[in-house]
C-alpha cells in the first residue's frame, strides 16, 4: 500500500505517544497503536515490515512459544519485531510495528514473531501477511470470548492468508483444520508415550466425530482431551502424519528426539510437562522452517527455561515452592495443571487462587467453566491441603466437594494472602501456587508469605 499524509500523521502521533509513554516509564504496548488506527485505519498494511514474518496463533502455549523463536533467532544475531511485552490483538500489534519502524516507516528489523489473538484474525492478517503461521492447538476457551471451537475456526479461515505456510499440531484434529485451501502446510507431534491411553476422563472433548461423514472417531492411542493419533472407521479421514515428531522421549535424563525427514536429532528437555514439551517441538519445527540450522538450534535449547512468569520452582529450606500459571476461564489450560500437579512427586500443598481478577465486579459472571475443569485430578491421596483463596473461593470449594475430594483436605479463604495462614508445612513436601494471568503480583505476595512462613517454622 503507498504511504498517504493521513499514514504520515498517524506515525508520527503515535510515535510521540510512544515516546511520552517511555518517559512515564509505561511500555506503550497499546495505546500508540491504537491512536495510529484511529487515524489511518490501513495503518498496518502501509507501514514497513520486515521480509520475514511468522504469526503464533491457539488457544494455548502461543506466548510460551513466541518467547522461546524470539530468544533463539535473537541469539543467532537477528534483529525481532515483536509483542512480547504488549498486546496480542491488532492495536498491540501495531504498537510493535510503530516502535520497529523509523520516522519514515521503514522497517528496523529482520524478522517479524507476533503472537495473535484467535479472535483477532480478521483485524490482523488482511493487513499482516504472514510467512508463516503457527498453530499450537485449539481448545474450547473463555466462555465469553472463544467458547466454540468451530467459531474460532471459522474466524481464522475466513482471515488466514492462502499463501502463508502452516505449522499445525498433526496430534490436534481441530488445529489441523485450519487452512484448508492453503497449499503449504507442515505438521509437528509427539509419538506414543506410555501414559496414553485408549480412552480419555476429560470432561471436554471438543471433537468426537469424523467431520467427513460424522461416524464417532476411533484413536491409535489418547493423550488428553482430543488428543492424539485418530483416525475414522469409516472414511479416510484421521491424524496427518509428522514432519517434526517428537520421540524417545527420556524424563530421567532430560532429552527428546526430534525426527525428521533429514535425520533424528536429540535435544534437551526444557520441561517435563506436556504441554510444554509440545511447544518446544513446535518451536523446532518454526526455526527450521525460518532456515536456522540444526546445531544451532539444538545448542539454543540446551540454555533455554520456561518464563518464569508462567513457571518457577524454587527450594526453600526442605520445602519446594512452585508458581504455576493455570488460566483461569480456561478449563483445559487449568486440567493439565491438576494433571502435572497429582502427577508431581511427594507430598503437596496446592494454593488455588484461580480468580480471572481481584475484586469480583471486575471478574466474569460466568462461572460454568469450572464445572468444565477437572477437579477430579485434585482428589488424590498425595495432595494433602487445596487451599482456596479469592472473590470466588467458595465457588472453587464446592466444585471441589463435587469432584470428591474430602472436605477436610480444603480450606477457603476470601483473601489470597490470608489463605497462606492455612498452610499446614508439616504435611507437605511441595507447595504449588496456581494463579491466572492478571493475578500474578497477588500470587507473588503469596508466595513470599509462604517463604516467610517456612523460615519462621525453621527459627522455631
């Protein structure tokens, strides 16, 4: 698109915005593009982007793994354009196109990473045309927002550039949907493990049947919600197979292999959840298809760490102490949680402090996604406190009562901090602090009373 007067006033408003914001030491994630907008609508068509862009997009792990192409590319001395710190819908976006282009619009990086918003597709890639574009998976999401799966869907076909490449979870039937007229796709997955299984106890399960001819799907083995490997007893419908397979997956030593059609290649585990060794494979396969080398990559790996706003351990006297980010209104991201957690050697405390906000006029009316999540996880022998704090606690205490958990096992407390008076460190080996996106300063304070709490135990 040619750059207009309109365009010019737009960039430089929003750019001293920007500016202004700095000096407030504010990180002028939003704003500035949003002004920019606001006067020249096409602002993100006109403006200068770098000559490679990739677009991480799904319902969950689109942050954790943006961070982690962001640091390698980095670390192989390219200059990134990217969100990491702002907003993931368009006036986010065109923050960062703001602050990565000159006065004149020209573009200052190499590479383009930008997480985007599901939902903000539309407003997004007619403007941006991506590359590349990644999907980790897609779930059933906030009730408010992104409740269906096949509206999420719809909103990102009906958006999706046809001539981006796809990087989607081959083990994800619904992530696999995406781009159907679009001729360049790759797949990435993880092989059989030996916790799958041939049928799931998760509540939800956003596809049941073939979407060809509606006979009930049939799995070569599950992991967890829908996925897996599946396939149709009717049609030719099922799983596409991995370009980036996950495989020989080794937890005491920390490695995974990764084959491709060039060769097998091990790396180091950055996790050993799940959900997390997912969004290192596709990690992977985004830098290989950028055309960075394997050696480089595997290097890269073997330093990285999960932000430690999602996740932190930390070892306070005998006690460990981990942050674990859990989403609340997503009841999948919260499951795998419980999940990794009853699975999690020892003895263990679990502070459950789940609230989407602080205060519960500020928090979403629905509650329904609870009843969505499986509590069920939580209602094991080796969990000996759930300790539950927040404006919604005692919603959290009956969904747990429900799942059958003793009621002597559960404390309830309206206020985060004030819950950790409830702790019992006698009993635990573990404590795990579950926390939603927007709560992460009270799950801090959290935090830090417990590690005051453990010291004062030692004293006495």
């Amino acid at each position: 698109m040619k750059k207009t007067f309109k365009f010019y006033i737009a960039l430089w408003v929003a750019k001293i915005v920007a500016g202004l914001l700095k000096l407030l030491r504010r990180n002028a994630s939003f704003l500035p593009g949003k002004i920019a907008l606001k006067i020249c609508p096409d602002f993100m068509g006109i403006i200068e982007k770098p000559e490679k862009i990739i677009a991480i997009t799904g319902t969950n792990g689109k942050t954790t793994v943006s961070n982690m192409i962001i640091d390698a590319l980095e670390k192989c001395g390219y200059t990134t354009l990217n969100n990491r710190i702002g907003s993931n819908v368009n006036s986010g976006i065109a923050s960062s196109l703001l602050n990565g282009a000159t006065f004149m619009g020209k573009t200052k990086k190499q590479i383009a990473v930008l997480e985007v918003d599901e939902r903000s597709s539309k407003k997004i890639y007619p403007y941006l045309k991506p590359n590349y574009v990644l999907c980790t998976n897609i779930f059933r999401d906030s009730i408010k927002r992104n409740a269906h799966t096949d509206f999420i869907i719809d909103i990102i076909n009906s958006a999706i550039p046809k001539e981006s490449k796809l990087i989607l979870n081959a083990d994800d039937l619904i992530c696999c949907s995406i781009g159907p007229e679009n001729k360049e796709k790759v797949y990435f997955g993880i092989d059989k493990l030996d916790t799958d299984v041939e049928e799931t106890t998760n509540i939800l399960r956003d596809i049941r049947t073939c979407p060809v001819c509606n006979t009930k799907l049939k799995y070569e083995y599950m992991r967890y919600h829908h996925i897996g490997k599946a396939y149709c007893p009717n049609c030719s419908f099922k799983s596409p197979e991995s370009d980036y397979l996950g495989t020989n997956i080794d937890f005491e030593n920390k490695t995974i292999d990764i084959k491709t059609k060039s060769g097998t290649n091990k790396y180091k585990l950055i996790s050993d959840n799940i959900i997390n060794i997912y969004n290192m494979v596709a990690a992977i396969a985004a830098l290989t298809e950028l055309g960075i080398e394997t050696q480089k990559i595997i290097e890269i790996f073997n330093d990285f760490k999960i932000v430690e706003t999602r996740y932190s351990e930390e070892k306070v006297n005998d006690k460990k102490v981990v942050m674990y980010l859990a989403k609340g209104q997503n009841a999948i991201a919260c499951s795998r949680t419980f999940d990794y957690i009853k699975h999690a050697e020892g003895k263990k405390a679990v502070m459950l402090n789940l609230d989407d906000f602080f205060d519960v006029k500020d928090s979403t009316e629905n509650i329904s996604w609870i009843y969505d999540t499986d509590y069920e996880l939580l209602n094991d022998d080796s969990i000996e406190q759930i300790i539950v704090g927040g404006a919604r606690a005692k919603d959290h205490c009956l969904r747990l009562l429900i799942a059958g958990v003793p009621k002597e096992r559960i404390k309830c407390e309206r206020y985060e901090v004030d819950a950790v008076n409830h702790l019992d460190l006698e009993k635990v080996d573990n404590i795990f602090i579950l926390y939603d996106v927007y709560t992460v300063p009270t799950a801090e304070k959290v935090k830090a009373k417990i590690k005051e709490k453990i010291m004062q135990n030692v004293e006495e």
